[in-house]
C-alpha cells in the first residue's frame, strides 16, 4: 500500500472515532474509563487517544496502551499472515 493512501485511511478512521466515540461508548454503556480509552485508542488511532486523554487520564493512559499493542501486534502479525497468504 501507498503510505500516503494508509495515512488518508488512519485519517478517516480517527476523524469519526475522535467526534463520535463518546456517544457510541455511551450508548453501549461503556462507563469505565480503561475500557473506553483502550477503544478509542485502537479505533480512533492518534487523534482518539488525544481526545481521551483531554477527556480523562485514566483513558488517555489507556488509549495511549492500545495504540502501542496496536502497532506492535500489526508490527508482528502482518508478515506472518503475508507469507501464509502468499502460500495458498
């Protein structure tokens, strides 16, 4: 993939998840502050975790936490999953 189309893509993601977490979280019913945050930093990428953060501590540590486990489980699961698709 192109790294200018993969930054349009975490832009469009983190836009909507940054505006509309909040009540998307609220109407699941989502009131931990852990959980909330850890959503939001995996969906909403950057942007998220700096609203989560301007929301509450709590959630921004734990945005910050997803975003990092995010990266590094794509870090090491895309390879893997290149070279098996690449197999078939």
């Amino acid at each position: 993939m192109l790294p200018f189309l993969a930054a349009v893509f975490v832009i469009l993601t983190g836009i909507p998840g940054a505006t509309l977490g909040r009540a998307i979280l609220d109407a699941a019913r989502v009131r931990d502050w852990r959980a909330r945050g850890f959503a939001v930093g995996i969906a909403a990428h950057g942007i998220g975790t700096a609203r989560a953060l301007q929301v509450d501590e709590v959630a921004g540590a734990f945005a910050s936490l997803a975003i990092g486990l995010n990266a590094l489980a794509t870090t090491i699961l895309v390879p893997i999953l290149l070279r098996l698709f690449q197999s078939l």
